[in-house]
C-alpha cells in the first residue's frame, strides 16, 4: 500500500466518523426534545442536499407537506421508512430494536455516501461549465455589439 493509498483511506475513515457524530447528535436532539414534549420524533434527511440532518415530529411533517416541501403524496408511514431514527411513541411503545437501529444507521451511511457522490458530481459540472464559458475576445464583443445594436463606450 502506497501513500496515497493509505491517504485515502484514512481521509475515508474520517468522513464516515464526522457522518457518524453528525447522526449521533441528530439523534440525542430527537430524544431531547421527545422528553421535552413527549411526542415522537424522526430523524430525517435534509432537501438541500447539504448532507444535514432534520429533526421533526408529524405536526412539522404536516407543515412541510402544505408548503410543498415534501410531496403531497408523502404519509408518516413513509416518513417512518426513510428516516434514520425515531423515538417512541407518547405511551413507550415502538422502541427501535437494536437490529432495526443497525439497519437505520446502514441505511444512513449509505444515504451519505450517495450525497457525497452527488455533490462531487455537480461540482465537477459546474467546474466544466465554468471552464468552457470563455471570455469574449474585443473582436467578437465588436460583432456582439453590432448585432446587439449597442456601443461601449471608453473612457
């Protein structure tokens, strides 16, 4: 194993572990504010592809869905699906099961690692479009402004 090797794989360990402290501290506000109110609360990913994390409860949910954040079509059952981690219900009933959390934290990391692709890719994209805009030269801007019927005018 070469440097890089070894570079990449220690850069690799070290995002998965900021992911990892990032839903930790999701979920201890999802159970902080379930004791605050009693209602249950979902750790949910966030729309702007920022890789956040969003802690809400259904009557957030509700809100999200009239504002049209979230599709209409969108019940809390599905909600319950794609979150990460939720809280139990009012009267203690509905705890996640340590093999269910597993798969909820799986199912993050994966979520994460395709945020991550995702966003490397519309970087690289954007990079290409800015590369490939070139400046106009003064000859072409001459016959822009010929076409465009306007002069630009030196000080």
């Amino acid at each position: 194993m070469n440097i890089f090797q070894l570079i990449d794989k220690v850069t690799l360990h070290s995002r998965e572990f900021f992911a990892y402290l990032r839903l930790r501290e999701a979920v201890s506000k999802a159970d902080e504010a379930y004791r605050r109110t009693g209602k249950r609360h979902y750790v949910m990913p966030s729309f702007g592809g920022d890789r956040k994390l969003l802690v809400m409860d259904r009557s957030n949910f509700r809100i999200l869905k009239r504002k049209g954040y979230i599709t209409d079509k969108a019940l809390v059952h599905d909600m319950m699906l794609e979150s990460f981690y939720f809280t139990p219900h009012r009267d203690g009933s509905g705890w996640l099961s340590e093999k269910d959390r597993r798969r909820k934290v799986r199912q993050y990391f994966s979520w994460y690692a395709a945020e991550t692709k995702a966003a490397k890719e519309r970087k690289k994209m954007a990079k290409k479009r800015k590369s490939s805009a070139k400046p106009l030269s003064s000859l072409s801007r001459k016959n822009e402004e010929k076409k465009n019927g306007t002069v630009q005018c030196k000080k």
